[in-house]
C-alpha cells in the first residue's frame, strides 16, 4: 500500500453485475456496482473478491485505473467489454493504452460448471475432463479483453488458484467465509 497509507477505503454493495462507478462518485456505501474507474481522487478503490476474478486495467502512460469484480455471471454481462469501453469514455484511454492483469482467482484445476453455464461462454473457455467440465474464467476474460482491442501480450495473468491456495488465499467455495478486497489507488 505505498503511498496510500491513511486514504479513505471505498467500496461497493456488489451484484455480480456490470455497472461501473466513478472516483468521484464515491460515497459511503449505497453504490450497487462491480468496478471502479479512478481518474485522480484519493482513496483506495477496492472489490471484494473471493473466486471471482479481479480484473485490473490501467493506462501505460497516466495516472489512473479501474479495477473490476468478474464472476461468471459478470462475464455473461460483458464487464471486461465494459470496463474497457468505460476506460475510453470516461478518462480517455484507448484500448490498445491499456495494459491488464488478472489476478488470483477460481482456476480451470478446480472450477466446476454445469453444461449449461459452460454453454454460454466461448468453447475455448472451457475444459472436458473426467466427465465433467472445467471452466477458465481468465481465458473468457482475456478473449473478451482481446476483442475489445486490448493487446494480447499486454494481459498478464499471476496468483494462481484461490481453491487449491488454501495457503494463501480465502476461497467461497471452500470456506464459505471471508473475502479479500483487490484494490486500486492514485498516489
Ligand atoms: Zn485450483
């Protein structure tokens, strides 16, 4: 948290949705969203994560960054699109300025769906093994990303698996409680 010490923590009553809100919309609570655009105010802008994916973007040059909560449900709805679409509108970057990271999230090793979430998504996102089917969310999310004119070298994916990472990480699935908040800030 360098240079954020002491900054006010905003979050959002998160809906697995795709609404996105603005720095400067910040309040105390009440804003049902799962994504921050952060153009200068301070503060710490987070999402609760826990087996969803955070999802980052920010500009290669600039001072600002979004930082964005995507279940499957939220890829259903297009928040990657979304995200970057708003990266645009509101601050002015465009999408090949940007550079992406994916962070620890619910992996292809562990995450089981029915067909029929697994039928919604693109085919490459999902995996057939033992009869069952795996799904790989930071693929979905890196497609749509890549189709929004994001360059595929500037993703970048780290963490690893919030399931088998019971060491380091709390997971929904697993336990049933906790959560950890993925977080951005302009210092
Ligand atoms: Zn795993």
């Amino acid at each position: 948290m360098a240079g954020l010490e002491g900054r006010p923590v905003f979050v959002l009553d998160q809906v697995h949705g795709s609404a996105i809100a603005l720095d400067r919309d910040a309040a105390g609570g009440g804003i049902e969203a799962d994504g921050w655009i952060v153009g200068g105010r301070s503060g710490i802008f987070g999402v609760f994560i826990a087996d969803c994916l955070p999802l980052f973007l920010w500009p290669r040059s600039g001072a600002a960054a979004g930082v964005f909560h995507v279940g499957w449900r939220g890829a259903e709805a297009g928040m990657p699109e979304k995200a970057v679409a708003a990266m645009r509108e509101r601050l002015g970057v465009k999408p090949s300025e940007l550079c992406a990271a994916i962070g620890p999230h619910i992996g292809a090793c562990c995450y089981v769906v029915g067909k029929d979430v697994a039928a919604r998504f693109h085919p490459g996102s999902a995996i057939q093994r033992e009869g069952k089917t795996f799904f790989s969310l930071s693929r979905d999310v890196a497609r749509r990303l890549v189709e929004s004119g994001v360059g595929e070298a500037d993703i970048e994916e780290g963490g690893g698996c919030t399931f088998c990472r019971e060491d380091l990480y709390y997971s929904r699935r697993r336990e049933a409680a906790g959560h950890m908040l993925a977080f951005v800030g302009i210092t």
